[in-house]
C-alpha cells in the first residue's frame, strides 16, 4: 500500500527473475486502459533441485472461474495504481491470500490477462509457505485421486477472503455480481443433495476447465469446506 508507483509487483526472495522481466511487464501495461483495475500473470518454470518444467496454472477471467481456484502466484503478477488504490481498503481487513485479492478485484472492477512468455523460475524446496505444484498433467490427476480428495472443496481461506471483500465492497458490485457472491457464500449453509443441484446448475469452472470437471472435482472431495 506504501507503493506510489505505476506498477506494482511482488518480489519473493527465493525466486529467480529473468532480465527481461520487467521489461515485458511495463511494456504490456503501458498499452491499457491505467484508469482501470489491471492486472497481469506471466506464465513461469518450476524449478527444484533436480528439474526445470514448465508451471501448469489456472487461468480465472470471469467470477464464475474464480471463486473456487486458489488464485496465482504473487511472484507472477503485476498490476496497475488503480488496482492497488481499490485494494488499499483492505488494508485494515483480515486477508490471508493477498494475491487472490489481487486477480479478484481486476475480475471484478477491471480487466486481468495473462501471458505465456515464461519470465521466471518458481523455486519449489521444503521451505516453501505454499505447497508444491504438480509438474504434469498426469501429476495433478493422480493427486486429485489420492491427497487431494481428503481436503476441503473450498478453500477456507479464500471462502473467508471473499467474505470480508464481498462486505468492504459491496456497495460497488452490480446487482448480478452480489448475486453471484452471496449464492457462493450461501453453498457451505446446504445440504449436501440441494448444494450439489445448485452446482450442477451454475456456471461455475476452476480457471479454464470445463463446468464438467468441475463437477467432477467437487464428487471426489470428501469435504465442502
């Protein structure tokens, strides 16, 4: 929030940035609409003690895709004054996943894109705060069959970050937007029969998968929340 800059990233001390990072950051920014909320994610390597591959990631544009990723990587975005100023009103706010704030208001009140120039190695070691990322498409299936189906389908940290977003900016939501959210906080609160009707008959998709998939990752979840 100290940051009076045009642009704005955030800089984890364990990653490794391309020279040319930056330069392909302003140099998209520079040619949007600035009086708007906009926010930017380059695609990036993992890199671990034995391996360099590319990093498979949700890419969220709508609210429906968004509301239960578990948003990006921080290290990974850049955005614009307009979009830290909005985000400034949570600073006195209880917010646990900074970075999902982030890719959540351009949703909302801007616009978010993403690149697939990859502009960094994302370190993965036994220190890191976040879990490490499947590698390969066959990694992620065989995580959602084995670790992944004991965790809660919402994360609860991001089901409490859109909670106190949805009450600091309520008053700045359209009507279907406030809909939307409070049917999402609204899904914990059902049985298990009339919450999965309400599923099959949303929009909802995780980034750019199917509402199929999605339907299929909620089935395999053995918790909501």
């Amino acid at each position: 929030p100290c940051s009076n800059a045009d642009y704005v990233c955030f800089c984890d001390q364990d990653d490794f940035w391309f020279e040319n990072k930056l330069y392909e950051y302003v140099s998209f920014m520079e040619k949007l609409d600035n009086t708007k909320p906009q926010c930017l994610f380059s695609s990036a390597y993992i890199w671990n003690d034995n391996s360099i591959t590319p990093f498979l990631h949700e890419k969220p544009e709508t609210l429906s895709s968004i509301l239960f990723t578990g948003g990006t990587q921080g290290c990974s975005l850049v955005f614009n004054k307009s979009l830290k100023n909005t985000v400034q009103k949570l600073v006195s706010k209880s917010i646990f996943l900074h970075d999902y704030v982030i890719v959540f208001t351009a949703i909302l009140f801007g616009k978010m894109h993403y690149s697939n120039k990859k502009l960094m190695l994302y370190r993965q070691h036994s220190q890191n705060v976040t879990e490490h990322m499947p590698k390969t498409f066959h990694e992620k299936i065989i995580r959602a069959l084995t670790v992944n189906k004991y965790k809660s389908f919402i994360y609860p940290h991001v089901y409490d970050d859109i909670k106190t977003f949805f009450e600091t900016f309520e008053n700045d939501f359209s009507e279907e937007q406030k809909v939307a959210i409070n049917n999402y906080l609204e899904l914990p609160k059902l049985n298990k029969g009339k919450r999965l009707i309400k599923i099959i008959f949303s929009d909802y998709k995780i980034g750019q998968h199917s509402h199929f998939s999605f339907i299929i990752k909620y089935l395999l979840r053995k918790n909501y929340l």
